[in-house]
C-alpha cells in the first residue's frame, strides 16, 4: 500500500464522519461538513498529485480512485437531499452513473 492509494483509502473512511455531521443536528454543522468534504477533496487531489510525481500509479489505485470520488460525491447529495436543502429529483439525475472502468 503506497501513499497514493492510503489517501484514496483515508478518503473513503471520511465519507461516514461527513454524513454523520451532516445528519446530526448542532450548530454550524454545515461549516464542519464543507471542510470535512473540502479535505476529502484536497486528498483526492493529492493522491493523483503524488502518483505521478513518484510513479506509483497502481491498478488497485487506478480501480478505487473513482470509485472513492463517486462514493463521497453521492454520499454528500444524499445526506443534502435528507437535511431538505436539494430537491431528490435534482440530486437523481446529477449523481454519477459511470462505472470506474470506462
């Protein structure tokens, strides 16, 4: 396990803490959210970054990347949908629907 793909796995594991702030009720939940899902991001940025940079491109981290990104994009619509802040129809027709191995 390389530092790419332990991103793209730390990446995964902060989806269920984003939804659980998002659905628990106190204040600035929302804040908490935006930076628990901007870190996501800014990991996803970063193991591609360093992927590159240090040649460690793998099949395994070529395979969980998007899956990882698909995951944390449609997890925070849902938890949206459920807080009343977007429309469900809105969310169905934007969430991914390509598979990683496209």
């Amino acid at each position: 396990m390389n530092l790419p793909n332990s991103l793209t796995v730390f990446r995964i594991f902060l989806i269920p803490l984003l939804i659980v702030v998002l659905l628990t009720r106190f204040p600035s939940k929302e804040f908490i959210g935006v930076a628990i899902f901007l870190a996501a991001a800014l990991t996803d940025w970063l193991d591609g970054y360093v992927a590159r940079r240090r040649q460690q491109i793998t099949t395994f981290g070529t395979w969980l990347d998007p899956v990882a990104d698909k995951l944390l994009v449609t997890s925070a619509f849902i938890a949206l949908v459920e807080m009343g802040l977007a429309p469900a129809w809105m969310v169905a027709t934007t969430l991914p629907l390509e598979t990683p191995l496209q």
